[in-house]
C-alpha cells in the first residue's frame, strides 16, 4: 500500500529521502551510518508511502516509509503527541532470534530445542 517511490518526480523523491535521513540523523552516527547504508543498497522502487489524516499543524496525522529492509512510522493521532519507530527487519527486535537459534542448533540435531 501506498504511494509507490518510482512514481513520484524527482522533488517528491529527494524529500522523501531527506525525511528517512531526518530519521537517521536520530541515531547513533554509526548505526545511522549503517542503515542509510542498506536504505541505498536496496531497490528505492521498493520504498512506499503512506498517509492518513489531516495535512494541517497539530492535527492528528500518521505516515509510513516502507522500503525492502525498514519501515519508518510517524504516529501523531492525538494530534498533539508523537509516537515514531524505525525498524530495521534484519537488524532490531523484529529479527527472529529465537528462529535463527532453532536452525543453528538443528543443523545437527532431529529436535527443534538442540540435542536431547
């Protein structure tokens, strides 16, 4: 869902990017650094976004970044009260750790747990 990146002209585009820099000038410089990093490795065709709600200041409003490997979220349905995230789906608390631990210990083992 959303408004796909390839169909903006190239203003819409370059401020679409400044935003998701604008997230990650709220990191630490190297993870910033990082995630800018697989932002531009990755297709920016694959980049969408969305809004929903008022376009005036201190209306409630939301809207979403979504590329290959992120998701941006820009909470403001109170209107007067923010809620942001920027998940990285390989690199944050949306990895499957508990997955990637069951394949590592099944590599020799018939039992998801590990060896019995």
């Amino acid at each position: 869902m959303g408004l796909p990146f390839g169909d903006m002209d190239a203003a819409p585009q370059a401020l679409a990017l400044k935003l998701v820099a604008a997230f990650a000038d709220h990191l630490q410089p190297a993870l910033a650094q990082a995630r800018l990093a697989r932002v531009r490795a990755a297709p920016l065709e694959s980049i969408r976004i969305g809004w929903a709600g008022s376009t005036q200041p201190r209306e409630p409003h939301y809207f979403r970044i979504q590329g290959a490997s992120f998701l941006i979220e820009y909470d403001n349905s109170g209107g007067n009260h923010v809620h942001s995230v920027w998940r990285d789906f390989d690199g944050d608390f949306g990895r499957d750790v508990l997955g990637e631990h069951y394949r590592r210990a099944a590599a020799g083992a018939t039992h998801p747990h590990g060896p019995r």
